[in-house]
C-alpha cells in the first residue's frame, strides 16, 4: 500500500515563498510519475507540476503556465520524497495542494489527474493580499 504524506502548507503574503514536501512510502518506484495538484474551493483539482525521473541525474518536468517560472519540482528518489519550491506567491495560488503518484505506462499525459493511482490528504496554501 502507498501513502504519500504532505507537509509545509501555512499562510504567506503575496510575493512570499513556500516549499511543500511530500514523503511517499510502500511501494513507490523511480518510474513512478510524481506530480502536485490543487484545488480552490468551488474549483476543479488542477495540475500544478510534475516530475518523471529519465535515469542518471535526468529528470523530465512539467508545470502548469500560471507557475511556470515560480515553482521548482524536484525529487530524491532514495528517499522517495518529492518537493515543491513555490516563490513570487499569488492570492490566486491559495488552495490545497495535493501530492500524487502514479505509475508511468505513458496512457496518460502527467497534466491529468487519470495519470495518479495515490494522493496524499492534501495540505493548505494560502496567500494574503
């Protein structure tokens, strides 16, 4: 069974940065996709960043264009922990962050939720104006 526990939510001024990290244990390999995701209340859960590992030091990523350039995704595959570095916070990045982890068959593209077989409990980000 795999869990994915995340951790460094809190309350931040806009311009503020956050990092959020998520630890996954049971049986999560380095094939696996790692992604983050969140939702606002009354919106749709929406894709944040992701990240496969192409082996070696290679790692692919993607992120969503509204963070493109704000956040940083990375990953320690040892340690089966992956982390969201989050800077220049926006009002509009206020929301729960989900961590996610599926196995990458590439059916699906790392934006979509289909792609994740695990989510963690989520933790709250929000930023003040």
């Amino acid at each position: 069974q795999v869990q994915l526990v995340e951790s460094g939510g809190g309350l931040v001024q806009a311009g503020g940065s956050l990092s959020l990290s998520c630890a996954a244990s049971g049986h999560i390999f380095s094939n696996y996709i790692m992604g983050w995701f969140r939702q606002a209340p009354g919106k749709e859960r929406e894709f944040v960043a992701s990240i496969t590992w192409g082996g070696g030091t290679t790692f692919y990523r993607n992120y969503h264009n509204s963070v493109q350039g704000r956040f940083v995704i990375s990953r320690d595959n040892p340690t089966n922990t992956v982390d969201l570095q989050m800077n220049s916070l926006k009002p509009e990045d206020t929301a729960v962050y989900y961590c996610a982890a599926g196995l990458d068959d590439g059916r699906w593209s790392s934006q979509s939720v289909s792609a994740y077989n695990y989510w963690g409990q989520g933790t709250q980000v929000t930023v003040s104006s």
